[in-house]
C-alpha cells in the first residue's frame, strides 16, 4: 500500500509519478495500464491543486494506494482539506470546445474503471479511482481504446 500526506505542490508530482509506477510494476500492471493509472493520478492531483486550493501551495493532500481482489485491481484515493464543492460542477468542459486545457476529468474517467467524488468528513473532497487489470481504457465517445 501506498499512504501518502503531501502538500498542494506540483513538486510532489515527480516522486509520486516515480514512486506509483514502481509499485503497479511489481504487481504485474502492464507499462499501458501503469501508464493510465499514473496518467490518472497526475490529472486528478493537478486539478487538486489548481481547482481546489487555487494554486496555494500549503495545502494538504492525502493519496492512499491499494490492492483490491475482487477485482484484481487497483483502488486509489485522492483527498483534499479544500472548501467543500457542488459534486456535479466536476465535470470536464464540453469536447467540442477546441482549446488547450480542461480535459483532465475527461482523462480520469477515460483511463479508470471507476470513479467517484464525495465529501470527505470534515470537509474537503474525496475521490476514489478504480481500475481492474482487465479494464480497457476508453476513447470520449466511449469506444475501446486501440491499445
């Protein structure tokens, strides 16, 4: 398991990078599925830091990684300590809108099984990633992806 208190910095995300891709490794996650599942956490912590606590750096956020067995599979949890948000407004901006940016949610849901944000106890959001080894990522309309 992988339990992880880190500040609201992209600094960390190296590390966690490094560090995340070394244990799916060792638990026989193929380099594509390790590269979603890395891909995912990236994402999901740059919008932590960018939406979340606005870029401030003193923040905290908590990752905790696990294995699962039913499905062999992987569970990942994001937590901030931001104000608490309208759980509907996380959403990716509309794929016809052309442009840099913004497509990080797109991204999350594309790559893992499963995912679902709650208010975390004592405010904040938590988020809870799920990829099983037979998961196949998808394309934004919903296609398998070629890989």
């Amino acid at each position: 398991m992988i339990d992880l208190e880190l500040p609201s910095d992209s600094s960390v995300l190296p590390g966690v990078r490094k560090q995340l891709r070394a244990w799916t490794h060792n638990r026989g996650w193929s380099e594509h599925q390790i590269g979603e599942i890395v891909l995912a956490v990236d994402e999901a912590f740059t919008n932590v830091i960018r939406h979340g606590y606005k870029g401030r750096t003193d923040g905290c956020v908590k990752l905790t990684v696990r294995e699962t067995t039913q499905p062999d599979g992987i569970e990942i949890s994001i937590r901030d300590f931001c104000q608490s948000v309208d759980l509907d407004r996380i959403c990716g901006r509309d794929l016809d809108d052309i442009r840099p940016g913004g497509l990080g949610v797109h991204l999350i849901h594309a790559m893992m099984e499963k995912v679902e944000y709650s208010h975390a106890e004592g405010g904040g959001v938590l988020l809870v990633m799920r990829k099983s080894k037979t998961h196949v990522a998808t394309t934004h309309n919903g296609e398998a992806n070629a890989k």
